[in-house]
C-alpha cells in the first residue's frame, strides 16, 4: 500500500538546517494499524505530514497504492488527499459554527456525491461511532471524546484507503482514550482501512499491532504484535 524509500526532509531554523528525516525507508501494507512513536524532535509527525501529502520532501520516494505522490504538484496532491485519505488531529479541527451532521457531510459535499447518498452516508457513520442524536449539535456541546468521534466520522465517511491520526488521545483523558482507540481499532477491521498514528502516548502504542519507532529522523525499532 504504501511505500517510503530513503526519504529526507530538512528544515530551515534561521540559519541552521534541521535534518528532521535521515533517510528513512519503510513499508505498510493495507489495512495495518500502526503507530509511529517517538520523542518530540524525533520526525514522527514529519513523516506522517509526507505520507498525508501535506509536506513536501526532500529526497527518496513516497508510492501509495503505486502512485508516486512524493512526484506531484501542488494540485496534484491535494486531489490526491481530498480523494484518498483521512486525517485525525490533536485538536479535532471541527468548524466550529457547524453541527455535528454538517461537519461530517461537508466532505462529501466537496466530492460532489449526491445529496441524498449524503444523507444516508452521513448518518450511517454517525451511528457507528455512538453519536446517534447529537447530530445536530455544535462542537462547543460536546464532549473531547465526542469531538474526536466526529473527526473520526468525518475521516471515515469519504471511504479512505488510509486514515492518518497525529497524536489523537492528546487532548483526552486516559478512559476517554482508550474508548477512542477501540472504536478506531473497530473501524479498522470492519472497514479494512489502513490506520496510522504518529504518538508518544504508550497507550496508543500498546494498541497498535505495529510499532515504528523513530529517533532523530532515523528507523529505530519496527514491532509488529499478533493482532
């Protein structure tokens, strides 16, 4: 599915250059559910900024799904994300002056899918992650926990090869975590969608049945658990 072949990034600071990735290279197949830990500074959310089609590298190849992405344009590559991929953040990135139901169906809406599959796409997805009669409430009525339920609706509901989470139990308590990282673990083996995770959190880790830990830009360990 998705293959990282001595990929560098480096980056700016003043007049100093940060090498955040040293080469690394490394391959995921479809439907992992995988985890890139390390320390803050180590390049875990670099890497997933690549593989998101978000950042642009320096050197080495990215290929998912035998596209190579890491070749494309602007443009390119943000079709390419609007069409195929997921994302999952910290801070839930919800729009705040729309409902729960508008947040998750504003996706499709940009994809031009027809109103009525919308509908039942969209309640569909809610349903599935427990948010059944909330869906006409603003993010600012919610709880974390529900708030990272709608993020993860949303990613889901476009049908995504690959669902990419940047530090995703950050901002939620210990048991709220855990029951995020359930339903995410559900997600994956009903829909088979690919799930990576980019975290410190030894909690997200110990999920994980794949362990990709990182150390100053470089592949440090690679763990794969029984599922």
């Amino acid at each position: 599915m998705i293959q990282v072949q001595d990929v560098v990034r480096n980056y700016k600071a003043g007049e100093t250059v940060v090498k955040a990735l040293k080469g690394v290279s490394l391959e995921i197949a479809d439907g992992e559910f995988l985890s890139i830990a390390g320390p803050s500074g180590s390049g875990k959310t670099t890497l997933l900024n690549l593989i998101g089609c978000i950042d642009s590298l320096d050197g080495g190849e990215i290929t998912i799904d035998g596209v190579p992405v890491s070749r494309m344009d602007k443009h390119a590559k943000t079709e390419f994300r609007r069409n195929n991929l997921g994302f999952i953040f910290q801070t839930y990135n919800l729009i705040p002056v729309l409902s729960a139901y508008e947040n998750v169906s504003f996706v499709l809406s940009i994809l031009n899918v027809p109103e009525r599959e919308i509908k039942e796409r969209t309640m569909m997805i809610l349903q599935e992650v427990g948010l059944t009669g909330m869906e006409d409430r603003r993010p600012d009525r919610l709880s974390g926990g529900q708030q990272q339920r709608i993020a993860i609706a949303r990613a889901l509901v476009k049908n995504p090869k690959i669902v990419l989470a940047d530090e995703p139990t950050a901002n939620l308590d210990s048991k709220t975590g855990e029951e995020i990282l359930r339903l995410m673990q559900e997600m994956n083996r009903k829909y088979h969608t690919t799930f990576i995770f980019s975290t410190h959190d030894r909690m997200v880790m110990d999920y994980a049945r794949r362990l990709v830990s990182l150390h100053d830009g470089q592949v440090t360990g690679d763990e794969r658990r029984e599922a």
